[in-house]
C-alpha cells in the first residue's frame, strides 16, 4: 500500500475515533477495508450527520436506507464522481463564497455537485441549464437574463446568486435548509401545498415523489464523499484537480458583428472566448440600448 494511502487511513482513524463514540471501531474497519480493496463492498453509514446545520436522524431505518442508497450509487458511479471531484477544484472555493456573501449556508456547494457535478455548461434533456440547473422561467424570475443571445444560466457568479435569493425566500417560507432544498428540486408552491397537505414541516416526516425524496439523500451522500474521498476508495491527489485560472474582466456597452473576430483582436479564438463566457449565445450581440456586459478574459498571455 502506498505511504500515503497509509497516512490517509491513519488520519481517518484518528478523526472519525474521535467523533463517532463507541460504535467507531466497526465503522472505521469497514472504511478501512473500502478504501484499500478493489471489492465491492457496503459502504458503511456514519452514526452522525449534519447538512446546512440541521442533523438527519441515521437511527431511523428509512432515512439509514435511504443515504445508504445514495452513498452506494455515488461511490460505485466512478466516473461520474471522478470528474466531480476533478470539476470540483475549479468551482468550490468561488461558489462557497459566494454562497457565503449571500447569508446561504456553504453545504449548498454539494447541491450543485448534485445538480451538475460542477459542469458549468451542463443542459438537461427537460431545458434546464448550467452549474445550478436552472429551467429558463425560474432563471427570469430570479433577475437572470435568458434569451437567444445571452442566458446566465450559464453565468457561475449570477446563477450562484440567484439560486441564494431563491433559497433564502424559500427558507423564509419553510422554516428549514432542507425544505428550501426541496423546494429547489420541485418548486416551492409545491412543497408549501405538502406541508399543508401533511400537516409537517419537518423534510424526514414527509412523503415526497421518487426524486424529491432522494435529494436531501443525495446531497448529504455527495457531501460526505466530496469532503472525504478517501474514504470511499477516491485516491486524488491536488495536481489531479481542475483550478481556477487567472483571469481579468472587462466591460463592453457595444454591438459586436462576429464574437469570432472580436476574440482574435484579444488574441483569442473564439472557442476560448466560449470557454470563459458560456453565457454567450450567439455568434454576434446586437446592443442597441448600450447595455454594460461584463466579459471574463484570461490574463494576458
């Protein structure tokens, strides 16, 4: 085994013996076990476990049964989570920010994971776009532009901000982060009608649809991988992450006839003025109200 696979283990130990109490010993055997072999094996359950701040109760079968569903699909799903975990390097830091800046709590990162597995230019076959998974009239309602020409769906920094005054407003309306998750997968006219229709206003006593019901699970599954990917058997090292790249930004209140040759004048092609500006549409930009647009632009070469 390598040395640091040793390390890893050895520090495992040592945390997870400290915070899971007297059941530690089997669960850090199990752990142990799942990181070192090639078997496939169950993959075992914390005894604790919190997201956004709020504890879901693993004593309870049907919510045990139900992370460990998630946990399974995610840490056998290898290369969906690889590259989550590569995508992951570029986008965490920026999103927890602002996440942070918006008063949303920073677990919400994993709900993009969930969502898009940190692909900025993800699109789903029902319309719905970008790292947060926007469907276009929840986008506009939310203050996002989406037409022919621009949709900041695809826009990191303005769908992040807008899925925080979403969750925020559904947070004011459920009284709980796990609610307003909820809420994000279904709508929120939806949830409040459940609530009302339950009589509860607790996500874990309520009856919700098949992928409604596995969110909250699936969130936490991913959380717990992401945070310890070691743990479930993800040896990645920091030079196998994706970074964020230097980069500079620049206002533009004109027209543009043809993105392809306005790159070339920045010395870029127009594949790369994509990369760093998905939100861009169309091959042109008819401005005629001299509209501001903010372009992301790697530093000069």
């Amino acid at each position: 085994m390598p040395v640091g696979k040793n390390i890893a283990i050895g520090l495992l130990i040592l945390l997870l013996g400290l915070t899971l109490g007297s059941k530690s010993d089997e669960v850090l055997a199990a752990l142990g076990r799942l990181a070192e072999t090639n078997e496939t094996l169950v993959v075992p359950l914390p005894h604790r476990l919190e997201v956004f701040g709020e504890s879901i109760d693993l004593k309870d079968r049907d919510l045990a049964e139900s992370l460990s569903r998630e946990l399974h699909a995610n840490t056998y799903w290898h290369s969906n989570t690889l590259l989550m975990l590569q995508r992951r390097g570029a986008w965490e830091a920026l999103v927890r920010q602002w996440l942070r800046e918006e008063g949303v709590p920073e677990d919400f990162v994993f709900l993009i994971a969930a969502e898009s597995g940190f692909q900025p230019t993800a699109f789903s076959p029902s319309g719905a776009a970008g790292l947060w998974q926007f469907m276009p009239a929840t986008g506009r309602e939310q203050g996002l532009r989406v037409d022919a020409q621009i949709d900041e769906r695809y826009h990191a920094e303005k769908a992040t901000r807008a899925a925080a005054r979403y969750l925020k407003n559904a947070y004011a309306k459920t009284g709980s982060w796990f609610l307003a998750a909820a809420a994000y997968n279904m709508g929120l006219t939806g949830v409040l009608r459940q609530m009302e229709r339950q009589g509860e206003r607790d996500y874990f006593r309520m009856t919700w649809n098949d992928e409604t019901s596995r969110y909250a699970f699936r969130i936490a599954a991913i959380k717990l991988i992401l945070e310890h990917p070691e743990h479930y058997g993800f040896q990645i090292g920091p030079e196998d992450l994706w970074r964020p790249e230097p980069s500079r930004r620049i206002s533009l209140d004109s027209s543009v006839a043809h993105w392809g040759r306005w790159a070339q004048r920045e010395g870029l092609s127009y594949r790369e003025l994509k990369r760093w500006n998905p939100w861009l549409r169309e091959s042109f930009f008819e401005n005629p109200d001299s509209l501001a647009v903010e372009l992301e632009l790697p530093l000069q070469r």
